[in-house]
C-alpha cells in the first residue's frame, strides 16, 4: 500500500514520522563520512517501496540531479545503496541496502583496512630504519631514544595485525558468530 492510498490526514501522519527518522538518519550519517543531505537521501530511499531514478529523488529532495549523482555515488561506494535492474526502464534505479549489518561491516571493513595496510607499512619501514640506525651507534641517548620508540612502534604493529584479523572476522562474517545479529 503507498501513500498515495491513504487519505490527507493519514499521509500527513505517516510523512512526519517518516520526516523525523529521516532527520536522524541524515543527522547521524557522518559517522559514515556522509553529508546531512546524502544522508537525508539515504532515508528517503529507506522508505521508498520501489526503487527509484536519480530524477525522481531530485524531485522528492528539491536537489539538482548533480548532487543527487553525486550523493547516491557515495552511497554506492559505501555500499549502503544498490543499482538495481527493472525490465523495461532504460534509467538507473536505486534502492537501500537493507541489511544494515553488512552495510556497517562492509564500511568499517573498507575504511580500516586502507588504515590499517597504510600505518603495518609505515611502522614496518620505520623499524628496520632503526634497525639500520642502531647499528652504528654505541650506547648514545639517540640509540636509547630510537629502541624505545622502536619498542613502541612493535607494539603498534601488534595492534594493526590484531586490527586486521578483527576485519577479516567482518569480511567473513565470523564477527556474527562472535556477536549474533538480533533477530
């Protein structure tokens, strides 16, 4: 049933509690990274009952199909939204991703896994500088100072791999095994 189906009040009703959850959506979405009104996009295709084309969500939105381009392809890339296919419309449809866990998983996945691939490298590199440096150098504040900070940058790494395994618990989905999805 849309709401096109209910009368003037009934709509009225239905449109402010939808307006309010889109509110806090939008709101929250920086969590993600994402702007209020690509968030406020988000939820207006959280409620849509069939996909929709970047004109219709200009429409609903009163934005310029280029910023609404432009917030459903963050939407892509964070894979909160899908492109999907219907026979017979020759225009790009959209529709949120409703699992809302691998939505969470796959965000976190993607964006810690660049983190954590960039900070292993550094640190790694870092570490065998001092191990270079150290070598020269007899027993010189430098020297200490250089195999504290190396001790320090040793544990990081530990961090980043144990960081690392976490993401393939989320990439795998074994994280649902350790902290199940309410039902």
């Amino acid at each position: 049933m849309g709401l096109d189906q209910l009368d003037e009040l009934q709509q009225e009703t239905v449109e402010k509690v939808r307006k309010r959850v889109i509110e806090v959506i939008g709101r929250n979405m920086d969590l993600y990274g994402v702007s209020l009104s690509t968030g406020h996009l988000y939820g207006l295709l959280f409620f849509a009952d069939r996909p929709m084309t970047l004109d219709e969500m200009g429409r609903e939105m009163a934005m310029s199909k280029t910023s609404m381009s432009t917030g459903v392809r963050n939407l892509l890339d964070l894979r909160m939204v899908n492109k999907v296919w219907e026979k017979g419309s020759r225009k790009d449809l959209y529709e949120v991703e409703y699992d809302w866990y691998q939505t969470f998983t796959d965000f976190f996945a993607i964006k810690w896994r660049k983190a954590v691939e960039s900070n292993i490298l550094v640190f790694r590199k870092s570490v065998k500088e001092i191990d270079r440096l150290i070598v020269d150098m007899e027993d010189t504040p430098a020297r200490n100072i250089l195999l504290k900070d190396k001790e320090k940058m040793q544990e990081a790494i530990r961090y980043y791999l144990w960081l690392d395994r976490l993401i393939d618990t989320m990439e795998d989905g074994t994280i649902f095994d350790l902290v199940p999805r309410e039902e």
